[in-house]
C-alpha cells in the first residue's frame, strides 16, 4: 500500500482568503484519482469543478469547515494521524498476507459529507480518509469528532472496500461495471449494482474493520448507537424478510430510494421509535455483515474477493 499525504495541500486551500476557489482550482490541476475520492462527497452524485451547482455547493461545504478551521488547521500541522494511518495499512497487510500494491490510501480534508470513502480507477483500489471528522471529542465540530483512536476502524473499512475491487481474480462486480467510467462517475455507477452485492459488500467491510481493530465494539464498526443496534438485533431479520418481499437484491440499477432507504446515513432516523418503515438509517451494514457475508469463508483475501450469491440473504 501506498500513503498519498495531501494533508499540506489542505491547509494551503483553507488558508486561502476564498478557501472554496483554491479548493476548486488546486482539484482541477490534480491527478484523476484525487477527483475519484471528491467524487464520492458531491451531492448530487456525478457533480464535478465547472457544472452550476458546484460552486454552491463547495462554498457550503467550507463556509462550515470554517468554524473548525482552527483545530483541523492544528490536526494536519501536527501530523499525529499518521501514526495510526500507518499502523492500520500495516494490519491491513499483515490480515491479508503480504503487501497490497493495487491499493492506494489518500488522506486529506475532504467537504464535511464523509469521513472516509473509496474508489476504484484505472485497475486500483483507493481508500480515502477525510480528518474534519477526526477531531477530538469535544470539539463540537458538528461532524463525528471520534478522535485519531477511530482511525483505524474507518480506514480499514474503506481499505477492504478498495482490496475487494481491485484484488486479482476478485468476485466484485466493480471492476467490470467501472472499468470504463471516469473517476467523477464512480459512485453513480456503483449505485447500478444490484442492492445484493452492495449489501455483501458493505458487510464484508464491516467485518474487515472488526477484524483490524479486535476490540472495538459492534456500535464502532457499525457507527451507530447501541440503541440502534439492539434494534437491528431484535428486528434485522424481520426487516431483511420485509424487503426480500418487496425488493429485488439481484436487480441491476435499483430504485435509488432502495438505496436510500438502507445504505446511506440519515440523520432524521437516529432516533426511536423505529419500525420496519421507519429503520435506522444504513441498517444495510448490519444486515450484510450478520445475514450476507456470514457463509464467506477463508482467509480474509478470500472472504473480501466472494463472488455474491443471492443464497447468502436467505432468501
């Protein structure tokens, strides 16, 4: 693995006296891959540097990175996000077998969306880490402010990702389906795959994660509260029933309220009462490490390489 540091670059565009148009000029002079991991934290995906809505929106995205600019500012000079960076591509290495060299990190600030992403360009694996959302607790930053300690969970999360579809030989989808897209399209052609092999996807990395980091606990890897967990424990299955009734997991480009509904973070539903309408948001990260990715076996490359198979939902 291969550590890409553009974390000076960073504190060169929020220092600047217009942060959003240093960004968006130092983005457009950049190697395709950067653009791949900004790619993923555009809403709404495929928006790219010169389309109308880009200026909004990255004029959003510092005008509230601006009220942390001072201890991100002190987070990227220090530098201590390195040690455990390092540690986790280590690990990463050692669970599976030997060095990783189709798969790159890249660590940066990113536009408050994510704290981490991934990718896939060109035959490699990329695995984005975004350090606005790694402030220590405390800092109220609005974003997650899990502190440098929770590195490892998210970059190892991201990491299996990128390993799954750049791996030889992998069972991933990814590398057929986005061979041909440009690095600004990844995301919109990753939301083309059916709802079943995201889902194994997600739990695989899940998994990965728990795997890197052995004592983190079920609500870490997950990023949810215990309450939301315990739910998904008591009502994952009826829910997974729920919509193997409703929905097609094998069915290519799904209806993006699919996608919604089950894999992206919502913030409105953090909160009880939940029902089978109403889940936590991205219970489909609990419902592909418990139900999808629970007949992979092997060693981890194995397991991250499973071709999907629409047995593994149980239905």
């Amino acid at each position: 693995m291969q550590l890409f540091d553009l974390t000076q670059d960073a504190v060169s565009w929020l220092s600047a006296e217009r942060p959003a148009k240093a960004f968006t000029e130092w983005l457009v002079r950049s190697p395709a891959w950067v653009g791949l991991g900004f790619s993923g934290l555009a809403a709404p995906r495929g928006v790219r540097p010169g389309d109308d809505y880009w200026d909004e929106f990255t004029e959003d995205s510092f005008s509230a990175l601006s009220q942390v600019r001072g201890p991100l500012l002190a987070l990227l000079q220090k530098g201590l996000w390195r040690q455990p960076a390092k540690w986790t591509m280590e690990r990463t290495e050692q669970l599976l077998g030997g060095p990783v060299d189709y798969v790159d990190i890249v660590v940066s600030v990113g536009l408050g969306r994510r704290n981490a992403s991934m990718g896939f360009w060109r035959g490699k694996g990329y695995a984005f880490l975004w350090l606005e959302y790694f402030l220590e607790p405390g800092t109220d930053s609005a974003y997650l402010d899990s502190g440098l300690a929770s590195i490892p969970i998210w970059l190892g999360h991201e990491s299996a990702h990128a390993v799954r579809y750049a791996a030889q030989g992998t069972g991933s989808l990814v590398p057929k389906t986005c061979a041909e897209c440009d690095p600004w399209s990844f995301l919109e052609m990753l939301d083309r795959l059916p709802l079943g092999e995201r889902f194994l996807d997600e739990g695989l990395a899940t998994g990965f994660a728990r795997a890197v980091v052995p004592d983190a606990t079920h609500e870490e890897v997950l990023g949810m509260s215990r309450a939301e967990t315990q739910w998904l424990e008591e009502s994952g299955q009826r829910l997974l029933r729920d919509r193997l009734k409703r929905w097609d997991f094998a069915l290519w480009k799904p209806p993006l309220e699919w996608i919604k509904d089950s894999l992206w973070y919502d913030p409105e539903r953090t909160k009880p009462p939940w029902t089978l309408e109403r889940p936590p948001g991205r219970w489909g990260y609990f419902v592909g490490q418990r139900f999808f990715a629970r007949n992979c076996k092997g060693d981890w490359l194995q397991r991250l390489t499973q071709p999907f198979d629409f047995r593994m939902t149980g239905g």
